[in-house]
C-alpha cells in the first residue's frame, strides 16, 4: 500500500507540475490575448482616425473642387466680357481712324478753300 501510495503522490506531484505548467501557459496566453485585444483596439482607433482624416481631406477636395468650377466660371465671364470689350475697342479704334482721314481731308479741303478764298480776294482786292 505504501508503495501503490508513493507511486500515487508521485502521480499526483506529476499531475500538479503538469496543471502548474499549463495553469502557467493559460496566464501567459491570456496576456498575450490581452496584448493583442489592445493591438487590435489601437489599430481599430487609428483605423478610425484615419478614416475621419480621409473624410475630411475628401471634403476639403470636394470644396476645393467646387471653389475651382466657380473660379473657371468666373475667368470664363471675363474672358466673355474682355472679349466683348476688346471688340469693341477695336471697332472705336477703327472709327478714329476713319475720323482722323475724315479730320484729314476736311483740313486740306478747307487749306484749298482757304487759298481759293485768299485768290478771289487778291484778285477782286486786284480788280
């Protein structure tokens, strides 16, 4: 019985180092379990932050975007609009210069005139 009763508390000392060393195994597998979950949380936390980010870059893109169109729409009303000047200034550009031949031509008739008056009078003044 002593023999069967060693044998049995060596069993027994076996069955508690082995229970130790796997009690030992399960703490350290939960604090690896532990560990990971915080990973898991951090990255789920920057996953989520950088989601927000992206959000916002899109809707600062999208303003952007939208700031853009206007500003296109507006260049295209004054290139309309300098356009539309431009042609104008181009026709009163054209007219004073027709003026300015007319002006011209005016003043040598009148110069003509002029010296056809001073003749009549010079002659009549001779007469």
């Amino acid at each position: 019985l002593q023999k069967e009763l060693l044998k049995y508390k060596q069993e027994v000392r076996n069955l508690q180092g082995i229970k130790d060393a796997l009690q030992q195994r399960l703490i350290q597998q939960d604090a690896s379990v532990l560990q990971l979950k915080q990973e898991l949380l951090r990255a789920n936390m920057d996953k989520e932050e950088l989601h927000n980010q992206n959000v916002d870059l899109q809707r600062k893109v999208e303003e952007r975007n939208r700031l853009l169109a206007e500003y296109k729409k507006e260049l295209g009303q004054k290139d309309r609009h300098l356009q539309q000047h431009q042609t104008k200034l181009d026709e009163m550009l054209r007219q004073l210069s027709e003026a300015s031949y007319q002006q011209v031509d005016l003043e040598r008739e009148l110069e003509h005139k002029e010296a056809l008056l001073a003749h009549c009078m010079k002659r009549e003044a001779e007469e």
